[in-house]
C-alpha cells in the first residue's frame, strides 16, 4: 500500500517511488462507478494504478439535433451518381473535384 506521500505523489502525476513525471498511461478500464488508468514510470519501470470514482455528472452542452434526425438526412445518393459501370467487375469510373478515376 502507498503511503500518503506516496499517494499525493501519484495523484499529482508523479511516481510514487521515484517522483519522476516520465510516465506512460498503458490502459484504462471503467467498471461501474470507477475508472482506473494503469501507469507505468520510464524512471524506475514501477506500475500502479490511478483510481477514479464518478461523483457526479454535469451537462457541458445539450445536443443540437436528434443523432436520428442527422442519420436520416444523409444522403447516398450524390456520391453513386459520381459513378459509372460495375465495380464489382472491375471497370467503373468515379467522377471527383479531383478527375475520373479508374
């Protein structure tokens, strides 16, 4: 277990054994209320991991529109008008900003 230096250490982006702040976040992982993000120091090789719980949650900004609204306004149908022939035999042209394409 670490020590409540050791601790504030690790909680201010440190390695609690070397005090290094050369570190590599190698995973995170997220089970129910907590997140946890495994460290690992390019000092001293220690790992350990920083222990995060969801206290709370605010609303940074509502959405714009519905994410439905926006999936049913795309339409395909510009980009296969760009094209002629079969692609699946091997000969089409696509028509781009860029010029024809085979």
């Amino acid at each position: 277990m670490f020590t409540n230096e050791q601790k504030e250490a690790a909680k201010n982006y440190r390695c609690p054994y070397c005090g290094s702040a050369q570190l590599n976040y190698e995973g995170s992982h997220m089970y129910g209320n907590s997140y946890w993000d495994e460290v690992f120091c390019m000092e001293c090789e220690a790992s350990w991991s920083l222990i995060y719980e969801l206290t709370d949650a605010a609303e940074n900004e509502p959405p714009r529109e519905s994410v439905s609204e926006t999936r049913d306004s795309i339409d395909p149908a510009p980009f296969l008008r760009n094209q002629e022939g079969d692609p699946s035999e091997g000969r089409y042209v696509h028509r781009s900003l860029f010029g024809d394409r085979k």
